[in-house]
C-alpha cells in the first residue's frame, strides 16, 4: 500500500519502471514459455545461452521448478497461459520430486527423469513452500493446500532443530548430515513463512516466524556491525553478503509482524553500513561477498543480477530513497538487462563473466519489480 507520506515519485522513475517491466512481459517470460521448456518432462531447463538454446541439461532441480511456479502462478491474469504453465509446473514438482517413500522433496533428477541427488535440504523445501503459498492463493485448489501444509509438516517435523532454526540439510532417509543451521536457507524459510501468512490465518506458522527471527538474531547478527552473517556466529571462516543483508531488509521491513523487532532493528543499524561496504558509489554495483575484516576490500567483487535487484527491492522500503532508487533501475537496466534477456553475473570490471540465463533468475526480477509497483502505487 503506498505512504500517504511519501512524496510523489518521479514521473522518470515511473517511466523507466514501465520500460523495465514491459521487458520482463516481452522478453524474459516468453524465454521460459518457449525455449525454456522441456515439454517431455514437463520442466524448465536449468539454463539457456545467449542465442535462447537450453544448455546441455546435467540435472534438473525441485528449487528451480517451485521458483519458476512462483513466477507463473503470480502472473496468473496477466500472461496468457499462465495458469495452465503454473498448474503443470505443480504436477511436475509432485510427479518428479515427491519422495513416497521418506516423504518430502528430492534435490534434483537426472535428464531422464530418475532421481540423482536424493539428500532433503530445506533451501529446497522452503522454495515449494513458498511456490505452493503463492499459487494455493490464485487458485485455492484442495490438493495444492494439501501440499502447502505437507511440506509445513515436514519442515517443523523433520528440519528443526528446536531452537527456532532448522538443519540445512539431511540424508534422503532423514538422518543426520550434520549440517546445522546455514543462512540462506533460513531466510528462505522465513520468506515461505511469511507467504503463508498472507494467504491464510495459521498461528502455527506465525509462531515458527517469530521464533526463527529470534534465532537468527541470537546466532547470525554479528554483535559489533550488526550484520547478518552467512554461517553462526563463532564459525571458521564466516562472511557476510551485502545481497542477503538487503533481501532480509525487505522481508523484515515490509512484515507488521516482524518490523521493529529485533531482527529488523539490527538490520537497520547496518544498512548503511553495507551500503558503504558492498555498494559502489560510482556504478551501482553489488558486491558478491565481505569479510568483517574486509573495511572495503570485498572477498568476492562480482556482481549477481539477484543482488542488484535485491538491493532495489530494499530501497523501495529506506525513507528518502527515490534518487538512489533511480540510480539503481538504471544500473539494473544499463547493465543487466539487454535485448535477449540479461546478464547474470559481471566480473570485478563490469564485463559479463557469466552469460547463461538460469531459469531460477526470473524469481529474483518478479520480487524485485513487485516491490517497485507497490512503492509507486
């Protein structure tokens, strides 16, 4: 909902967000309506080149077919053949990726359609979550609620650990890895919570959020900088990511729920911070990844596509944003996007280091230019 408050935003901004998000519709979604898809499995391919052909598949991935179930369930009434992409997308994750023996999600299938990585993770597990909460909520189908609370069951039962967090990963029969609580796969977790609430009441899930939240903020938030670390605190060799640090701003900053707790505030002391660390003034561009010991010197200079668009996604929610806000949308558009898609990651100098399209990216762009259209109303 828009701030009565907030000014106006700049007819340029509006324009340039219209240019931006009319080559998502043009561009981008018509990729993975055609090129992109492997009708015989009923899946996106992991990736296409340049030229819009699928690379040689290696695997295909449960996460990668819940991010794409995301993106055409949440385009449902916008793009023609939406819902009928969203609901085989659903059939696929079931018919590929449901384990009926162990219950719960493999990682991935081989090109034939046997499973290959058969370990449970959570990163995967939240990812169908949140897929299924965001299309039970266009369509309000009995068996895709089904599946939404299957994998709620599985996660509390299964990943936690207890103390508000969740193992990272585990062996296909469930049993230990010894992986502990990772960040990612956490925060994901926390964005799966955060969509089930805003399609049903469950105060189950509202209570796991507000348990999770405390948990990260006791184990991952660096005391001193405030930042959310990548791994516990007090593990070997931790880092922090300036595109985590901004995606876990916007989840906490646009949340009545989760605002002003302690998670949000901590994150709002080091936001400038992380911009000064892990934003170059001159370009716009994100950093992949600091060390507290860094002081400006990044541990890894590249710049990913997702962190760029998160980083927008987090401005629309930072008081007096609206220049840095158009400074950014021109660095996503300037740099990232282009005629055939986008680039998905650039080295330290700006130069495309990675030209292959993953088919999880346009789960990183929707979120982005959702959080721009609610910002200018």
């Amino acid at each position: 909902m828009p701030d009565a408050s907030r000014p106006a935003p700049q007819p340029e901004l509006t324009a340039l967000f219209t240019t931006v998000r009319q080559h998502f519709h043009d561009v981008i979604v018509p990729m993975w309506q055609g090129p992109g898809w492997n009708a015989e499995l009923a899946l996106p391919y992991e990736s296409l080149d340049a030229e819009h052909t699928p690379l040689p598949p290696q695997r295909y991935r449960a996460m990668a077919c819940a991010r794409q179930l995301y993106v055409f369930a949440s385009l449902i009434g916008e793009v023609p053949q939406a819902e009928e992409r969203a609901g085989a997308l659903f059939r696929s994750l079931q018919r590929h990726f449901h384990d009926a023996e162990h219950g719960g999600w493999f990682y991935s299938i081989d090109p034939q359609g046997a499973p290959l990585d058969t370990g449970k993770d959570l990163y995967t597990h939240a990812f169908i979550l949140f897929a299924c909460a965001h299309y039970w909520g266009k369509v309000r189908e009995p068996l895709v609620e089904s599946v939404l609370n299957a994998a709620l069951e599985v996660i509390a039962r299964r990943f936690a650990t207890g103390d508000g967090l969740y193992e990272a990963s585990l062996k296909r029969d469930w049993s230990t890895l010894g992986s502990g609580p990772l960040q990612n796969p956490l925060m994901h977790l926390a964005e799966a919570f955060l969509a089930t609430l805003s399609v049903r009441e469950d105060t189950h899930v509202r209570q796991a959020l507000l348990s999770l939240c405390d948990g990260m903020f006791k184990r991952f938030i660096d005391p001193q900088q405030r930042v959310m670390m990548e791994k516990p605190l007090k593990a070997v060799d931790n880092w922090f990511e300036p595109g985590h640090q901004f995606e876990w701003y916007y989840l906490l900053a646009s949340s009545p729920l989760l605002r002003n707790g302690k998670l949000h505030t901590a994150l709002e002391r080091s936001f400038s911070y992380t911009e000064q660390q892990g934003v170059n003034p001159q370009s716009g561009a994100v950093c992949a990844m600091l060390g507290l010991e860094s002081q400006g010197t990044p541990r890894d200079a590249s710049q990913r596509i997702w962190a760029q668009a998160e980083y927008l996604r987090a401005l629309t929610l930072r008081p007096g944003s609206q220049s840095a806000l158009l400074r950014q949308l021109q660095a996503l558009q300037q740099q990232f996007l282009h005629a055939k898609g986008w680039n998905e990651c650039l080295d330290t100098d700006g130069i495309v280091s990675r030209r292959d399209m993953p088919s999880t990216t346009p789960y990183h762009l929707l979120t982005c230019y959702r959080g721009l259209a609610e910002y200018l109303g």
